[in-house]
C-alpha cells in the first residue's frame, strides 16, 4: 500500500468562538482519489481551507508528503505540489482563459508551462476554444474546467476539489468526474474531492468518508459506503444525475 501524502490528525478548526471542526483525522494516500461527502454546513469546505492553511488549525496538525505544514502560510503551502479548485471556482473574470491558466502556473513557480497546456487542452478540449474569452463570460461549466485546468497547471502532487459539479447539468457533471479519473488512472494524481453529489463522488473514490457536524463520523471504500442504507438514505435520494 502507497505511503500516506496527505495526513490530517486531529484537527479543530474556528471561525472566532464557533468550533466548525471537531477532531478530524483523514488520511489520503498517493495515488487515491478519496471523497468528503456530507450535507450542506457540516464542515466539509473549511476542512479544505484548513488544508490550505486559512483558517489555521487550533489544535492538531497536517501533514503532507512527510512535512508539517500546519502553521504554514497559505501562499507556501499552495507551492509544495497541492492544487485547489475551490468552492464557488474563483477564477480571474476579468482575465482571459489563457491569462487564467497562465497564472495558475506562474503562482507556483512554473515557468515553462507548455506540456501543462497541452495537458489541460487534450482534458477540456473547449478551453482551447475559449482561450481569448474573459473568465466571467465562460458558461458555469467551463468556469469549472478553467478552475481545474488553472489548478493542473501548477503541476501538483495533490489535487484538492471543493464541490466540482455544484450548479452544472447532468452531462457536464459526467465530464467534470470523467476527467478527474482520467487524471487519476493515466497520471496516477492523488485527488481529494469534497462534494455534495454523493452517488458520482463515492462511485469515482478508493475511498470515502462522511462529515456530519464537523466530525468524521463513517469511513470505508467508496463503493462499500454507496451500499450502505443509511448513506442512501441521508444523501442519495435523489441523488442520481
């Protein structure tokens, strides 16, 4: 079994007096895609901002490819090979595709990007189409293809995606985890996937655990976690696009 690249252990997080994480302990190894389900508000995206270091642990610790990386600032943990596609997206709207993408790779360090463009474009073909197009007037779905693609080009070890099909159509939300196993099975990127469509997410995943209130409160294999009724029963209702 590969060496775990990502460990969270134990951690609280607060937003002023108000605990939003209790504890938490995920392990994510090389090479897994592992997703975070659970239901809106139970702490699932503040655990991928404590990742990224904003906000900061208060108690606990992180640890990723073998280094300590709790007390870090947010823009040197984002240059140790992790990658975020947050929630909401956030790309530049006022930039173009290509200046999206172009600073995905500079914020990292990455200065001759052409394979990582090469890379993005065979993943989202439209991006390539779109590349003079201002972010802000892409669709929600290129909107998300550009977050991934800006999050690729900085050549990560660890991809971290924050609600990926929140928003987009059926079809689109089929080509979004399409390309996130591709990226998995050809390249053997290790992926950490919060999202709320639990069917699609726990499908894709090695691995899985569920988040009720800020608590680690189920884990198993993604496919072990999709069989069980009371899975089904909190989160799949409906749940199949």
């Amino acid at each position: 079994m590969s060496a775990p690249l990502l460990e969270v252990e134990g951690v609280h997080t607060f937003y002023g007096n108000i605990q939003a994480l209790k504890g938490v302990d995920v392990e994510v190894r090389a090479g897994e895609i592992i997703a975070l389900i659970g239901a809106n508000g139970a702490g699932k995206s503040t655990l991928m901002m404590t990742i990224c270091g904003s906000p900061s642990p208060r108690d606990g610790r992180i640890v990723f490819d073998g280094e300590d990386i709790t007390a870090l600032p947010t823009h040197e943990i984002m240059r140790k090979s992790i990658a975020q596609a947050p929630e909401g997206r956030r790309i530049f709207p006022r930039m173009t595709v290509l200046e999206n993408l172009q600073m995905g790779a500079e914020l990292a360090g990455v200065t001759d990007p052409e394979r990582e463009f090469d890379h993005v474009f065979e993943l989202f073909p439209r991006l390539k189409q779109r590349l003079g197009q201002r972010g802000g007037t892409l669709s929600g779905g290129e909107q998300q293809m550009l977050a991934i693609g800006r999050a690729l080009m900085s050549r990560p070890k660890l991809l971290l995606l924050d609600e990926p099909s929140l928003g987009l159509a059926p079809q689109l939300v089929r080509q979004i985890f399409d390309a996130i196993k591709k990226l998995n099975e050809d390249e053997g990127l290790t992926v950490f996937l919060v999202e709320q469509n639990a069917y699609h997410a726990l499908k894709l995943a090695h691995r899985g655990y569920v988040m009720v209130n800020g608590e680690i409160t189920m884990t198993g294999a993604g496919r072990e976690l999709l069989a069980k009724e009371e899975i089904r029963a909190a989160y799949l209702e409906g749940g199949r696009h």
